[in-house]
C-alpha cells in the first residue's frame, strides 16, 4: 500500500475519475483533486462546510454530500450550488453519503438530527436513532424510505439498482433495502466487524466497505445501557473517550451478501478509514483521522 500526503486534514470520502484521478473533501471545506500518480493536486471548489461523501451525476456534476450545508452539486468550472439544504423545513445536520441511479434519482443518508459532523462520536455513544435513509429524484420528489435509524451511514446500490445497501455505523450493520416493494423494511445482510463508514460498488461488482475502526468494548457495554450513562461517558475528557483503532480494515461483498474479501494492515501514514473505492484494478481509501490517501491494486478473487 502506497500513500499520498495532502495538504490538508480529513480527506473522508474519495472518488474515482475516468482518468485515475481522485475527488476528496477536506476538513476546511476544500474539495481537492489528486493525480493517479499522486504528484499533482488541485483545489477544485471550496463548499463552505465539510464535504463528505462524494458521487457522480450523470450530467459530469459532482454530488457532495456536505455535512453541514446538505446535497451540494460542483460542476467542472468549479461553481458549489446547493441542491437540497433542508428537509421539513429543518437543515439537515449530518448529510454524509449517496448513490445515484442513471437518470439522477439520488439515495442519501442523514445520519443524525441530534449531533453534527464534529460531534459523530457522540450520536454513537447517546445512541438516539435519529437516521434517515432518502429519495430525490430529479424532479425534486423527497421520500423518506427509513427513519429512526442508529447512524446511517454508506450508501451503495445493487449491480440491477433493485436493491439498495448501506451501512450502519452505529448497529455495526450491513442492511439493504428493496427499492422494488413500496413501504419495505430495511433487512440485515451481515454484521461487519466494526463500525462501517462509507460504502461504495467497484468496477469489479463488489460493494466495497470503509470499516473505520474494529468494534470498542466501551461502546458495546454502553449500548443497552441507559441514555443518561451514555451521556455521562460523552461528558467525560477527551482522553477517557473511545478511540478509533490504528487497524485498517476494508471488506467486500457481493450482492448476495458473501464475504469477497476482509483485508488488514497498518501503516504509519494512514489509519481509520471511513471511504473505499475500486475501480479499473486500483483501491483508493480515505480517512477523517489522517492527511493522507491510500491506495493499493484490486486484489484477485
């Protein structure tokens, strides 16, 4: 594995260009581009927020979902407009990743009307199942699929766009949702071994999964515990808190939810990733807790 500084902290979600290049949000709002090689990075936009996951739309627009401002979209002269800020009159506080069908419908997660980004580990320890899972379609239609939810996270669609996979980060599951049958309940696909970011299809067929850090003894303990013991725990000093493992993790599934790969190391520049993407034979891997890219090729099946 080979990785690529970047000036700049918490590159959370990358992106794949037809070229090899890669498309990553910083934590000051910065929306970079990095070469295949690595040498050369550029400033495409500043979103004003804190971009996250990030997605292509079939018109060559960049979808950003930006955790502070909503669904944004980038067009290629670097101009941010918002797309959608708020839902029921409320703005959305924690809009992190999507999907996006051929004619434009969009499928995104909130993941949380209690806790912002800066706050993330906070909605794990409380708890509060405040997610939602949702639908634009180009006409500007919003329909809430599932709400209530414990931190949804990644968002990936099947290879027929019949079915719809993400993850949660909270509830260390992999769901998935048919996109076919009005009203549907959200069904486990398996449990991942750790708290799963963003998810992402490859090129190679496989929903590829950001496992950003191993499961934490504390947050399972705290769990079924009562709200007001989590929240005693939020309180406490940053240096008393769960903490991300240096583990790197990543897992991919195939559609019927068979394990195809459960990939592990450390490095010294990298850890904790939270995006994963696959495409043309390389992997590329973000991270909210580094200043780094990482990639390495596709391994064999």
């Amino acid at each position: 594995m080979t990785t690529v500084a970047l000036p700049g902290s918490g590159p959370e979600d990358a992106l794949i260009d037809e070229d090899g290049s890669v498309l990553t949000g910083l934590l000051d709002g910065r929306i970079l581009r990095v070469s295949a090689d690595g040498r050369t990075i550029s400033t495409l936009a500043d979103t004003g927020g804190r971009p996250l996951g990030l997605e292509w739309l079939p018109d060559g627009k960049v979808l950003v979902c930006d955790a502070n401002r909503g669904l944004l979209t980038l067009d290629q002269d670097g101009h941010v407009a918002t797309l959608l800020g708020e839902i029921d009159g409320r703005p959305m506080r924690f809009c992190n990743n999507a999907d996006v069908l051929p004619d434009g419908t969009i499928y995104f997660t909130d993941s949380s009307t209690r806790f912002g980004v800066d706050e993330w580990m906070a909605d794990l320890l409380e708890h509060s199942a405040t997610g939602s899972l949702y639908r634009l379609t180009p006409d500007g239609e919003l329909t809430r699929l599932t709400t209530n939810r414990p931190f949804p996270n990644g968002v990936a669609l099947s290879g027929d766009r019949n079915t719809l996979f993400y993850a949660e980060t909270a509830s260390y599951g992999l769901f998935k949702l048919d996109l076919t049958t009005p009203g549907a309940e959200p069904e486990l696909v398996t449990m991942i071994p750790g708290l799963p970011d963003n998810i992402a299809r490859g090129s190679d067929g496989l929903i590829w999964v950001a496992v950003g850090s191993p499961r934490n003894t504390l947050l399972d303990f705290l769990l079924p515990k009562p709200p007001v013991l989590r929240k005693v725990v939020w309180a406490l000093p940053e240096s008393l808190k769960p903490k991300a493992a240096d583990i790197i993790e990543i897992q991919a599934y195939d559609d019927d939810g068979n394990l195809v790969h459960d990939l592990r190391g450390k490095h010294p520049d990298f850890r904790m990733p939270t995006g994963v993407r696959e495409r043309d034979g390389q992997v590329w891997l973000s991270s909210i807790g580094t200043t780094h890219l990482a990639t390495f090729p596709t391994p064999p099946r």
